[in-house]
C-alpha cells in the first residue's frame, strides 16, 4: 500500500492481522481486497448488507448514505471508512 496511512484497521478473530487503511482506498471493502482479504459483498450486484461486519472498536464514516439498516456495534464495509484505529469481526 502507499505511505498515506490514515487509520489501522485491525481484524478480530482467529486470524487476526493488521492492516493500514491509506487515502487511497475509496471503502474498506476496497483496502480488503487490495490486502487480499477475502469478504462477502453483494453490493456490486445490487443487494445491500452482504458486507456487514461487527465493528468492535473504533469509528467509521459513510461515504454515502447505507441502502441497508446498519445496527449499533455494525460497519457496512463497502461504504464506510475508518476515522482513526478500528477494529472488525469479519
């Protein structure tokens, strides 16, 4: 990834890594992908949601306004970006 580190998004779970979030990445769907980090998503075919995560630390901001209902302590990671250190459960 590029020098333009704006967050570290860390992944809960059995295989937890860290990764940095740069200006680069338009979601963390895409910093996701571009660390080969495989997700579900459905967004691309028109359905919402499919790329719901648990947010278990942190703060996100929407790049627009999420089609699906996003539940307190849930991130939709296609639109959403990290305002600082996040942690999520993917």
């Amino acid at each position: 990834m590029s020098s333009n580190k704006t967050a570290e998004v860390i992944l809960a779970g059995t295989d937890s890594q860290n990764l940095e979030f740069d200006s680069g990445c338009s979601s963390l769907l895409e910093c996701l992908e571009q660390n080969k980090i495989d997700v579900p998503y459905q967004c691309r075919e028109g359905y919402c949601g499919a790329c719901r995560a648990k947010l278990v630390e942190g703060d996100v901001s929407y790049n627009q306004e999420p089609l699906a209902f996003v539940r307190t302590g849930e991130v939709l990671l296609c639109c959403s970006k990290p305002n600082g250190k996040i942690k999520i459960e993917l």
